[in-house]
C-alpha cells in the first residue's frame, strides 16, 4: 500500500493486546507488511504457498490473517473504515438505509459438492453472495450459501443480523425476487421497511434502476478489485466472508486517500496493471 494508505489506516487497526498490557508477545512483523502480503495474494489470487519471497513466509502471514478472523477484527477493521469513508464523503458513520441483492458464481473443482447447488433463474451452478450495502455501496452485512438457496430464504437471516448490527438503518431496497410474505415479516418482526423497487411494463432492455444500481456496482467493484473468487474458491465460511472484507478494505483505503466525493476507486495509471486497489 502506498504511504498515504498506510497514513490513513494505521490509526484504525485493532490495538494489539500486548500493547495494552494483556499479555501475548509482539508481531515478528511490521502490520503493513503482512497486510500487503494478504493483500497480494488477493489479487493475485495465488495459494498460500506461493507467497514471493519478498513478504514475510507464508505461514506467519496465514496465522496473522487466520487470528484476525477468529476474533473477529477483520470486520472491526473494515467497520471503522467504512464509517471513516461514510464521514468523509458528507454522511453519518452509522448508516440508515441499505440495499440487498444477491449474485450466483460458479464453483471451482475444490468446492465440496455438499455446498454448492443449481440456480435454475440464473443456470449457474455453485454458490450465491448474499450482501446488504449502504447508500454509498459499502458492505455492511455479508452471507454465503448454496446457489439453490432462495433469494427470500438466505434473506431473513441477512436481514436479521443487519438489524442486530446496524439499529439506525430502517429502509431496505430490494428487487422483485425479495417480494412475498418476507415484506410483511420484515415489517412485524424487525420493524424494517423492505421497499422493492421493479422494472415498470414500458421498460424494454437494460435500464438503471433507482437505489437498485448502487448493489449491482458493489458486486462489479468486487470483481474488479482482485481475482480471487473467494465465495468459489475457499471453503470455510469465514474465510470466504473474511476475503470480501479484505477486498472492501482495499477500495476504503484507496477512497480515503483519493479525490473528496469522487465515489469511486482511485484507479491505478493507466500504464499499470490494477493489481491491488469498496461497502
């Protein structure tokens, strides 16, 4: 990461508890370092095993990385980041309105066959990203199930644990595959407004939708970012969860050093390979 990114994350990553007296002995590594490492292999999209020897061996970057997602710090780090970015672009750190929406990937050979399925609308077979943005397109909830899994079904334990987690948010945008009984049970049991927003009669072709593209931006920036298919591609739910915060984390670094208010990534000159940039 470039001094500027470093300058603006250093502040924000968990305090380690060593260096509040809770015991456990210091990183034999600079953080910057095995951040870039990880970062690297996201991009990437290498094993564990190939990491150049230029970063720090493959199994203390793996340790650290598996330490912050047992304890949860990954989301930590990515949740102080996202209100950090929310607050430089003009708006409050919690937000109050989000999107959901969900994207099926094909698996790759690696994943069990127990937890992939069949989207028969989409006919793509392996796994669905199921994510609730913000109104600027930042992650704040993230789950990934079985591509046969329904829009409505991943979404009732989606949208239960963004009300656990974000308290002020009170409007949620959907498209037509959340409509149904979940509206009705989102109003009686979370006291949230699930507000579908669908294509009128006249509408013929591609069309921008409102609230609707905000989501839809979110999945392609993910795509863009890195190659590293994480819902395909690893197996454990929390590693899978933990790469789409490590890619966001990569888009919110780049938003807090680049231009106010530009509402997009910087990208990289145009001479150079967009290896490692959203939320």
């Amino acid at each position: 990461m470039s001094d500027a990114e470093w300058a603006a994350i250093r502040p924000l990553l968990p305090v380690p508890a060593w260096l509040q007296g809770r015991g456990g002995q210091p990183e034999g590594y600079c953080h910057r370092q095995l951040l870039d490492a990880i970062r690297y292999l996201v991009a990437g999209g290498i094993s564990w095993r190939a990491m150049p020897a230029d970063f720090p061996c493959w199994g203390r970057v793996y340790a650290f990385f598996r330490r912050w997602r047992e304890h949860g710090l990954i989301t930590e780090f990515h949740d102080r980041l996202r209100g950090r970015v929310r607050e430089r672009e003009g708006r409050e750190a919690q937000p109050t309105a989000g999107i959901i929406d969900a994207q099926s990937v094909k698996a790759a050979a690696s994943v069990p066959s127990v937890s992939r399925g069949w989207d028969g609308g989409k006919k793509v077979g392996g796994r669905k990203r199921h994510i609730v943005t913000d109104c600027l397109g930042l992650l704040l909830v993230v789950a990934v199930t079985a591509a046969n899994i329904g829009d409505r079904d991943a979404a009732v334990g989606l949208l239960t644990r963004l009300r656990r987690l974000h308290r002020d948010i009170t409007l949620v945008w959907a498209d037509g595959g959340y409509t149904g009984g979940l509206v009705d049970w989102c109003r009686h049991k979370l006291a949230l407004t699930l507000q579908v927003v669908k294509r009128t009669d006249d509408m013929e072709g591609f069309m921008v939708l409102p609230r609707r593209w905000v989501v839809e931006r979110t999945f392609a920036w993910l795509m863009w970012l890195c190659s590293r298919k994480g819902a395909a591609l690893v197996r454990l739910l929390g590693s899978r969860v933990g790469w789409k915060a490590i890619r966001n984390v990569h888009e919110k670094e780049q938003r807090l050093t680049g231009p106010r208010g530009s509402g997009q990534p910087a990208r990289p000159p145009a001479e150079t390979a967009p290896t490692d940039s959203f939320g």
